[in-house]
C-alpha cells in the first residue's frame, strides 16, 4: 500500500513527454549503446561529513549523488552531475521536490514494493519540479522484469543499479536496462583504510581477463567495473540498436561489435576443439561438407544481406582457423 505522499505523487504527476535519452554529464543515456556509471554516491550515514569535500573527491567521469538532507543540496548543485532520488526516501515529498528543482538530471529509483504506476508517477512529479530530465533507476534486488516495461510505458531511459551483485550485469542489460550503475564504496573507518584498484579509464575491450583490474585487496571495485563493461559491451552489441551519426560513433560500435564477435569466435574455436577430440577422424581430413553447408545456410537466414555466397568463405576462414588451433594444441 502507498504512502499518502506516494499517492499525491502519483496523483501530481503530469503525462510523461516521450524523452528517449537524457545526457548525464559526458554520457548520453538511453540512446546508442548502454553505459556504466562508477560513480553513484549517497551522503547518507556518513554522519557529519560536509558533503562539498566528499563531492570534491572525483569518483569517476560521472557522478550521481544522493543526498542524505536539504543541506546537501547547494554542494550537489554545484560538483554533480545528477542528483538521486533514493529508494528508501521516496515518501520524503518536500525532499524530492527540492532535489528535482536543483536544475540536474534525477535518477528515480523504486522504493521496494512500489508498483509501477507509483514509480513512474513519482518520475513524472520530479519532471514536472525539474526541467524534464528524468532516468529511472531500477535497485537493490532488481525486478528486471519491470526494466522492459518502465521503458516502454514512460518512454524514459532505465537504469539498473548492480552494485550489490555486479554479476546481474549482463541479465539487466538484456532485460533492456540503457545502463547500470556501480555505488562508490562507503570509506572504512573501523579499519586501516586500504589501497583502492587503479582502473584506466578506457581498457581495450577484449583484453584478458584481470588485466583492467588493480592488485590486491582493493581489485575488487576493479573488477566489479569489468563485469559490468563487458555486459553492456557484448549483452549491448547483441541486443540493443544503434544508429551513430558520426564516423567515430560509427567506430565504437563496430568495436563493440568486433569485441563480442572475438568472443564468440574464441568460444567457437573452444567448442571446436572438443569436437576434434570427440570424432573418429579429426582434423581437415574429417571434414563435414554437409554440415558446413548446412551450417551456412542457418546463418543465412539470421544475415540475409551477406547471404550464403559471403558467408560461405567467412565460415571456411572459420572453420579452418579452428581445426588449425586445434591441430596445435593436439601437438604439445
């Protein structure tokens, strides 16, 4: 059941305009490819900290900031670049009025157990208070389920926030999410604090695994970080549509592309090599023309514009380079 004030929201709330992408400082969310934000950070339960020296601690290219009361608001305003609306204070109307008028993008995260007529009427509240700019921000344990749905009923850009368990990265963005958020670790002050993970801020996509992360202890926000650029690299690159109008957009989408297709063609070859280890005559000499014709022929179906005459010496690069590797490993 809903709050009083949850109902005024939903009841305040005006028709949703169809915004299809919200840019959130040097992002762009919810239109072309799906995006990580490393930088979600909350004020709250930090006691008396001033939250203009925490904002001035940069914790990546793009902040998110939820602030824990009005007082935050001025330093918010000034060194962020979008403010949340927290799950857990969503009934706090004069709150989310105030953080929806600082002039900033607002992420509107689901209480839990809200439906999503609640959410999306709180997001349309926060628009009406602020200049239209809203993201949704799915959290805790996400429903994935509703990502899809929030999307489609709003017209607005989702986000799903995987900090809790970064392995939900590549379901969220399958489940259609325009992004995921990572929170900024909370500071330790009940032990000796420890080195964080030096992370570049662009890895080459495709490198081996651990080598975007940092060493020791504090890898794991390193590695957490991976997993979700992966998903939204390979998830993304499969699912969602682009359509860059510009060549180095147009670039970074083939590179997407080309990552995911390095991927698969190196779980291929794995696959591959179990087969030669399997048939009774391996190697070149147990050729299947049938089956690579018939193989060609499926994937036709899925590129009718390369068609079978293209992809016919694509898959026999393919398959030879496989049954080579293969040959390889079978000789040490």
């Amino acid at each position: 059941m809903s709050s009083t004030l949850e109902r005024h929201a939903v009841a305040e709330g005006p028709a949703v305009p169809q915004r299809h992408a919200v840019g959130l400082g040097e992002l762009r969310v919810g239109e072309g490819p799906a995006v990580v934000i490393r930088g979600r950070v909350s004020l709250r339960g930090r006691g008396h900290a001033d939250a203009s020296a925490v904002l001035r601690e940069r914790h990546g290219p793009v902040v998110v900031v939820e602030p824990a009361t009005a007082a935050d608001l001025p330093a918010v305003a000034e060194l962020a670049d979008g403010v949340v609306v927290g799950a857990s204070w969503t009934r706090d109307i004069p709150l989310v009025r105030a953080a929806a008028a600082l002039g900033l993008p607002v992420v509107v995260e689901r209480r839990p157990g809200a439906s999503l007529e609640e959410w999306l009427g709180l997001a349309g509240y926060c628009a009406a208070e602020g200049d239209g700019r809203v993201i949704l921000c799915e959290t805790g344990r996400p429903d994935l389920g509703l990502v899809r749905a929030a999307r489609s009923a709003s017209g607005r850009p989702v986000l799903v926030d995987v900090s809790c368990d970064p392995g939900l990265s590549p379901a969220a963005v399958a489940a259609g999410a325009d992004g995921l958020i990572l929170a900024v670790p909370e500071p330790v002050t009940s032990a000796p604090s420890r080195p964080r993970a030096v992370v570049p801020e662009e890895a080459p996509y495709g490198v081996p695994d651990g080598a975007a992360r940092g060493s020791g202890d504090g890898g794991q926000a390193g590695a957490d970080w991976r997993v979700a650029e992966e998903a939204v690299t390979l998830v993304g690159a499969l699912l969602r549509d682009e359509a860059p109008t510009t060549l180095p957009a147009c670039r970074q989408a083939i590179d997407r592309v080309d990552a995911a297709l390095a991927t698969l063609l190196e779980r291929r070859a794995a696959l591959a090599g179990r087969v030669q280890q399997i048939k009774p005559v391996g190697g070149f000499a147990g050729r299947d023309a049938d089956r690579e014709r018939a193989v060609v022929e499926r994937m036709a179906v899925r590129a009718p514009r390369l068609g079978q005459a293209r992809l016919t010496p694509i898959m026999n690069a393919v398959i030879e380079a496989g049954l080579h590797l293969a040959e390889e490993r079978a000789a040490h």
